[in-house]
C-alpha cells in the first residue's frame, strides 16, 4: 500500500478522484500536517498548491492561505506566475456576487505590492468590472505598479510597448479610477446597496467589452488545458474514449451560467467524441482561433 503521506501520492489522489476539491483540500490538509517532513519545493507539492490557488470558486478558503503562503515561501516566481494565473482566470470569468474571493484579493495585493507590470492589463479589466471588493482591490494593485492614482497617468503607461497591447486603455483606466473613487449619486439607496446592484449586473465578463487582447479559441484552449494539467490531468488524452489525441477543453455547466473553469467543470474530448455529441452541446467546444464571442453561446455538456 502506498504511503499517504507522499506528495506524489497525493498528487495522484488527486488525479484518480476526477479534481474533487475535497481531495485537494485534504491533501493540502495532510501537507501542512506534515510540514517538518515534506520539502515544500518537491515538484509534486507545488503541483498540489497550484491545483488549490487555481480552484477559484471552491466551497472553502481558509486552508487556501496556508497554500498561499507555502508556495510564497517554497517558490516566489513560481508562486507569481500563479497569481498572474488566477488573476487572468478571473478577469475573464464569471464572478459569484456573494462571495468576497478573500485568498484571491491576497494574491492580487501581492501582485501590486511587488509591482508586477504584466499584471496590469488584465488588473484593470477586472477593476472596470466593478464586482466589489474585488474590482477595488485590483484598481489598488494598478494605482500601486503605476505609482499614481491618475487615471491619464494610468493610460499612458497602458500604452508603454513592454505590455502587451490592450484595445481601449482609456476605457480601462476609467474603469480603474471608477473603482478606486465610486461616485457619490443622489440615491435613497445606501452605497452598500448601490454597489451590490453593480456588482450583480457585473459578475459575468462582457465579451464584446474586454479590453484585454480578446481571448481567442487558441488562447482561451491553453489557459483551459493548463488549468486541466495543475490539477494533474492530461489534457492530451480524451476524458471519454481515454485515448491519446488532438483534444479539446469545454465546459460541463458553460460560463454564461455561472459555469467556473474549476478543473471539475471542465471535460478534455477528442474530435472523435466531440461529433458523437449532439450538436447543440457540441458548441461548448468553439472553433479553434474563433472570437470570443462564443463564449456566451457555450453550452452544458451534460
Ligand atoms: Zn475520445
């Protein structure tokens, strides 16, 4: 039998469970038990870590800054390059209105304390969503890497060539300032109730909107397949007929119903399998290198 107190065991628990967040959870549990025998750099406890940053939207946050804070230790520039992950994930996901991403707004503050500059594009689309508090944490993180809450300053370094190019800094940077200074309407509502409506109309991202480069297929496949791999399944291989193939990430609940791209919402199909599906679930799956419009079309699989 094998040792339970292996990272690499873990890891494939993990795998054979189908990414329950439960066994995530539990072995990031057995992890932190554990932490005077385990290297926090072995390769298959930042896998384990990665696998639990990236699962936004999961039932549970409070083990997540034990997480949060081993792979800081363990890994900066690997633990960086996971934030810079969830960020993205976030800004062109769907948001929950009620819940207030408490491990995610940490991630995103320490992208701004550390003043990662390609951190920007995407911190100020997830501002101009105005889903509160996370939109103001991520206007603060802006301010932060800028160095200046102006919202002309903010655009003109939008524009600087060492980022990539976004479509509408000026729009971003206005989102950004909107979020760092809501305006004071004349209303019989409280600010509180204000903001809960806004961020209700904002907690789905609008696609036509995005002032981040659009995530074409091609884009949105690599980020789905490397959310697939951190939580250690191949998104080579087909999730149905199990064979080695050219596959495709979808959705099981779509992102235009709240769908999270929690790597237990998302199923890796062969092409084969894709045209056995009918073809209105057929469309989770969009085009490769298709606009992102489709992206409100997608539909269940199941
Ligand atoms: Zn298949």
């Amino acid at each position: 039998m094998s040792d339970l107190s292996q990272p690499e065991t873990l890891r494939k628990l993990i795998e054979e469970s189908g990414q329950s967040f439960a066994v995530i959870e539990k072995a990031v549990e057995t992890i932190r038990e554990r932490l005077d025998e385990i290297e926090p750099s072995d390769p298959d406890v930042l896998a384990i870590l990665r696998a639990h940053l990236l699962a936004i939207g999961s039932p549970s946050d409070v083990l997540k800054f034990f997480s949060l804070e081993l792979i800081e230790r363990a890994d900066a520039e690997h633990a960086r390059q996971v934030y810079l992950e969830v960020l993205d994930s976030l800004a062109r996901s769907p948001i929950r209105p009620e819940r207030t991403y408490p491990v995610e707004r940490a991630m995103i503050k320490k992208l701004g304390d550390l003043e990662v500059d390609c951190a920007l594009p995407a911190l100020a689309v997830l501002a101009g969503r105005e889903v509160y508090p996370l939109s103001r944490t991520a206007a603060r993180a802006v301010a932060s890497i800028v160095g200046s809450t102006d919202q002309t300053t903010i655009t003109e370094r939008l524009k600087r060539d060492d980022l990539p190019e976004v479509a509408a800094p000026d729009e971003l940077s206005a989102g950004v300032s909107r979020a760092l200074f809501p305006q004071k309407r004349g209303s019989s509502k409280s600010s509180h109730q204000r903001r809960r409506a806004l961020t209700q109309k904002n907690a789905l991202p609008d696609p036509g909107q995005s002032s981040l480069r659009p995530e074409g297929g091609r884009a949105r496949q690599a980020r789905l397949k490397a959310i697939v791999r951190a939580a250690n399944r191949d998104p080579s291989r087909c999730g149905n007929c199990d064979q080695t193939a050219p596959t495709r990430v979808g959705h099981m609940i779509p992102p235009s119903k709240s769908g999270t791209d929690l790597p237990g919402n998302l199923v890796v199909l062969c092409g084969e399998c894709r045209r056995r599906l009918p073809r209105s679930r057929d469309e989770a799956f969009e085009d490769e290198g298709a606009p992102s419009e489709a992206d409100s079309g997608q539909l269940s699989l199941f």
